[in-house]
C-alpha cells in the first residue's frame, strides 16, 4: 500500500521538537522515505513545507512536545506510535507507558544500571527499545514490560490496556474509542460546541450515544463512525477506524419472535401483515432503496425475511408489488400472544389520510399523514437517523413537529418530511391541496 497511509496527516501544524534532520524532497511520500530510512535516532513523525519543499525528519511527535500553527506545513505522524494501547500481546505497542503496574519507574533500555539488561536497542534494533518505554521485545505471552529502577524487582509488566475500544464491530454504533481525526485527519469538533457547525447531536437528546469530547461516533446508524469538523468548509466527515478481527458474539442475537421493536428479530417470516410477498433485501426492484446487505453486516438484511433496520415500530419489509411500497409484518409476540391484523391500531391507517388536504404552502397543516409522494415512510422530526438534520422541536417550536407527520416548517413549497429510506434524504408528501370550498 501507500506508505503515507502508516501515517495521520495533519494540515497547517508544526511542532517543536530538538532531535530532528533535514532534507531536500520533492513531496510528501519521498520525505515518508526519509523518515523510514532515519539513522540518527528514531523518526516518529515528519514534517512537510510545500512552498520550500522541505522536509523535516523528527523524534517527537505531537503528544511528545508541542504545537503552534503554521499555514504551508503538513505534519504527518506514526500511527503506530500514537495509539496508547496494545493488540494481543503487545509485541507491537510502541506507547509512552514508562511505569510498571505497580507505579515503579522504568529504567531506560541503553542503561546498565540499576540491571544489567539482556534486551538493548543495539542487540533489538527493531523492538523499539527507545527511552525506557514499556515493549514486549521477547514475545511474553502476559504483554508488555520493562526492567524497572527498583534494584530489589528486575522486571515487572506494565498496565497497558487492551485496544477493544479502538476497532469497531458491524458499522461502529457501539463503537467507545478515542480516534478524534477525521479520514482525511481533520481534527473533529466536540460533541457539545456548536462552533464551526451547529448541530443537534447533544448529550440531551442522545444520552446513551456516548457523546464525548471530541471523539468520533455513530450515533444515528450511518455507514460507519463519523464526526463534525473543526474546518468551517467541511461540515462532518467519516473517521478512519478499522473493523475489528473478532466478532460479535451471534449467540442471543437472533430472537425468532417479537420484543419490543424487534430489531433484534432473526426469523424467517419473509411476508407481509397484509399478504404481500417480501423483496430481497439485495434487490433494488420492484422498489429502490438504501439498506444494501453488504453496508450494514449487522442488520440482518438476509433474504427477503422481516426485519426493522431503522429502529421502526415493528419488523417490515418492501414488498414485491409495485404499488406497494413497503409494509409492516406480522411477527408473533415473544410473551405468545398473537399480533395480527389486530395490533394495525397502533399504525396510522393510510386510506383516510390521502383525503386529507392542505391550504397554502400547507405551513398551517397539522394533519397525520406520514408517506411521502413515492410511498416512502417519514422519519421522526426528533430522529437522526437515517439522515441528521437541523428541522427538530426544539428549533421549530411553532411547527407540531409530532411524530413523523408531514410538516412544513421553513416554507416550502408543500407539506414534507425526512424520509427513512438512507438513499432518499427528504420529499414532499402525498397529500393534495384544499380547493376554496373545503373546510380544513
């Protein structure tokens, strides 16, 4: 692959640092070459001048020492010694962790004394024996160690934690780790500034979302994790976060009757409440949409069985009739009772919601209509997902934004909504104007 890829780019930043070398490179790749071939100690992070087109070879990187802005450097660090936690054993944990677990200082790896160490950097050149960080060079099943400055304790692991957090299972809706770069390596906004881009996305509204700091999250079902930015042109920006090599645990995930909203249902009923055969999840006819099988691996899009991607009432599924866009299933309880034909009182009935009409640009419509022109399902006002938006409640107070009932909050052109169809943000509603002689 790319060798910049090994590397988190960082635009208009510099940082100080004492050991560094320079040299003459015609681009950003030539000088991630210079830094790999580095002797004179060991290069953690490099920088680039685009107008000089020099480049700065470096020991320190960004969490070692400091930064200050500079508008024609590109700083581009190791992501192996950014991260702060171990995969497996830690033969390859390269972190700052100079303590044992028991809180005694390490001693340096080029020292002899107060021990005299069988691992140095001369004999291990590629162990990262640098300072005296805490490194795995011989491969010891319990992670991690170092010699310590204790004379009475030669060696003692270190308390390193375990790097769960910073991979990601299915597309990364329980993702808790500490990446706050954006792909590109934009530094993200915090979750509770509404500065450079103003948001809805709030401890308030999403207190189970884990809304910290600045730390990429996927709090609304997208792709994968994501985060506002803190550049003013780019609003938000997905974060590169890899998947993670185990998996998640299928056991008790696939219920084969229905609790709560279902989403966790797993069974093979593949027909509507009303009749109507289901479409495989992997087609796009008779009905095209967004929830493609292979974006969303945890969803359980298999076949064309009932399923409730979107957080729904129930299971449903697009049905193979060209007129009939979508409908719910019927899924039997799992306390055993039945859920037929009878549990539709919980859903708007559609028929007598088509007659339904609005005046004007409909902006005094507050009728419960919730298809849009295509057939399509309205997403909930107070909702992110599918798609985030700034049409909430709470910012369009005078509006009724109920439920997922059409509305028209800023004038349009007709009552409208968000739909819940990933690849169709919003459309208008399926609803007609009053003529003069209608009462509303």
């Amino acid at each position: 692959g790319d060798i910049l890829g090994d590397y988190l780019r960082t635009d208009g930043v510099w940082i100080l640092t004492r050991n560094k070398q320079f040299y003459k490179t015609n681009n950003e790749k030539e000088c991630a070459e210079k830094c790999e071939a580095e002797r004179n100690f060991n290069c953690r992070a490099f920088l680039f001048t685009r107008k000089k087109l020099q480049c700065l070879t470096l020991a320190e990187n960004a969490k070692m020492t400091v930064t200050f802005n500079s508008t024609d450097a590109v700083l581009y660090e190791k992501k192996i010694y950014l991260v702060q936690c171990k995969k497996g054993i830690g033969k390859d944990y390269r972190g700052m962790e100079a303590k044992t677990r028991r809180g005694i200082p390490c001693q340096k790896w080029a020292e002899k004394t107060p021990h005299n160490p069988n691992y140095t950097p001369e004999k291990h050149p590629n162990a990262g024996l640098d300072e005296n960080y805490c490194r795995n060079p011989d491969g010891d099943e319990s992670g991690p160690w170092c010699y310590t400055t204790d004379p009475a304790t030669r060696y003692d692991y270190c308390n390193i934690p375990e790097c769960e957090g910073q991979c990601m299972q299915c597309n990364g809706e329980d993702y808790h780790g500490e990446v706050s770069r954006t792909e590109s390596g934009l530094e993200c906004q915090r979750w509770d500034a509404q500065e450079p881009h103003m948001h809805g996305f709030t401890l308030k509204h999403f207190p189970e979302k884990d809304l910290k700091m600045n730390y990429c999250r996927n709090p609304d079902g997208e792709l994968r994790p994501w985060c506002f930015t803190t550049s003013p042109t780019k609003r938000w920006e997905y974060c590169n976060i890899p998947h993670c090599t185990t998996h998640p645990s299928v056991s008790g995930l696939g219920s084969q009757c229905l609790s709560g909203k279902g989403e966790d249902y797993r069974g093979r009923i593949a027909t509507t409440e009303l009749g109507n055969a289901c479409q495989h999840w992997n087609t796009q006819f008779p009905h095209r949409h967004g929830w493609i099988p292979d974006r969303y691996p945890c969803k359980g899009l298999e076949e064309n069985y009932c399923r409730n991607p979107d957080g729904e009432k129930r299971p449903w599924c697009y049905t193979v009739n060209s007129s009939v866009r979508w409908e719910y299933c019927a899924i039997p309880h799992c306390d055993g009772t039945e859920q037929g034909i009878a549990g539709m009182s919980e859903v708007p009935v559609q028929v007598p919601l088509s007659e339904e009409c609005y005046r004007g640009k409909g902006q005094s419509y507050r009728g419960t209509a919730s298809i849009t022109v295509s057939g399509k399902k309205c997403q909930a006002w107070n909702s992110m997902f599918p798609h985030r938006h700034e049409k909430t409640p709470d910012r369009f107070p005078n509006a009724d934004l109920r439920d997922n009932y059409c509305r028209n909050p800023d004038g349009d052109n007709s009552p409208w909504c968000f739909t819940t169809d990933p690849s169709m943000t919003w459309e208008y509603c399926n609803l007609k104007r009053c003529d003069d002689h209608t009462q509303e």
